[in-house]
C-alpha cells in the first residue's frame, strides 16, 4: 500500500450538516446495542449540542476535510480540545471524530489523516491528541495501533439480566 497524504480544510457548512449527520447516526448505532434507539438518538444530540454549542464555528474546534492529491475529499475529522481538562489547562487535543469515506478505505487513508490531524494539533500546541474507539471496532484498533497510539485506559461491560423466579 502507498503512503497517502492529506490536506485537510475546513467543512463548508453542507459538509458539516452532512459529517454531523453521519456522526450522530454511528453514535445511535453504538449506542443502540445498550439502551433503546430514541434515547441514543437524544444522546447523540445532545454530544453535539454540548461539544460544538456553535456548530462549525465553535471556537478552538476544527472540523476539516481531508482531500487528496487529485483534490478529491477522502474522509473528514474533528479535532479540539480535550474535554476532560480544564479549558484553561488544556494541553491536549481530542479526536473526537475521524471518518475515511468508503471509496478510499483501506487505502491508507486513516494513517495520511491521523498524521495530518497530528500536525494540526502540535501547530495549535497541544502536546499530545486522545482518542475514544468502541471496543468491537478492530478495524479502527488496528489503525490506531499502526500508528503508534497506545490504550490509556478501558471500559467494559456485560449485559446481566436476572434470571426468573421459578419458585413462584
């Protein structure tokens, strides 16, 4: 595989209403397989509506497409401070979404838009960038262990259901 390069742009407002709906949709999907859809739903829009009160404009966020050399747009990321500090102590950034559009996957893709989102985040000077992958997503995994980016911490979950009374 060719080591691809990506520039990345930010969204026109049409790109962005159409990443917002794709992101929400991934985290309904997510979230579906643990609580009923309409409130994932409520959940999802309620993350963007938290995170990005100002939608594309929200300051210190960057919301960008990533085109190729040929100028196509191969997939889109956003990127902004790490919501788990302080906003006046923030010396990391936080992936909060990357998507290779189907077309170009498994192409190299990922790799060329994590290493540009790296180089945008130590350009704003943050010193390092997080990330959060849903833990049945080895595909993503994978990408992320290629290019150097090890599990800081881990969350798991089993569904339990009490088992009926059969002494009633």
């Amino acid at each position: 595989m060719d080591t691809q390069k990506v520039t990345l742009r930010k969204m026109t407002p049409s790109e962005y209403d159409a990443a917002t709906e794709h992101r929400e949709a991934e985290t309904v999907r997510e979230l579906g397989k643990f609580m009923p859809e309409e409130l994932a739903r409520e959940r999802a829009h309620q993350g963007t509506a938290r995170f990005l009160p100002d939608g594309l404009a929200t300051t210190s966020h960057h919301l960008v497409v990533a085109e190729n050399g040929s100028g196509e747009v191969v997939g889109n990321a956003w990127i902004g401070p790490d919501s788990r500090q302080a906003a006046d102590t923030a010396s990391s950034a936080w992936l909060y979404d990357i998507n290779v559009f189907p077309a170009f996957r498994r192409c190299g893709y990922g790799s060329a838009i994590l290493s540009a989102a790296e180089e945008l985040v130590a350009r704003e000077g943050w010193a390092s960038l997080g990330l959060n992958v849903f833990g049945d997503n080895e595909a993503a995994i994978a990408l992320y262990h290629r290019n150097g980016y090890d599990v800081e911490s881990m969350s798991l979950r089993k569904s339990v259901q009490q088992a009926p009374d059969t002494n009633s």
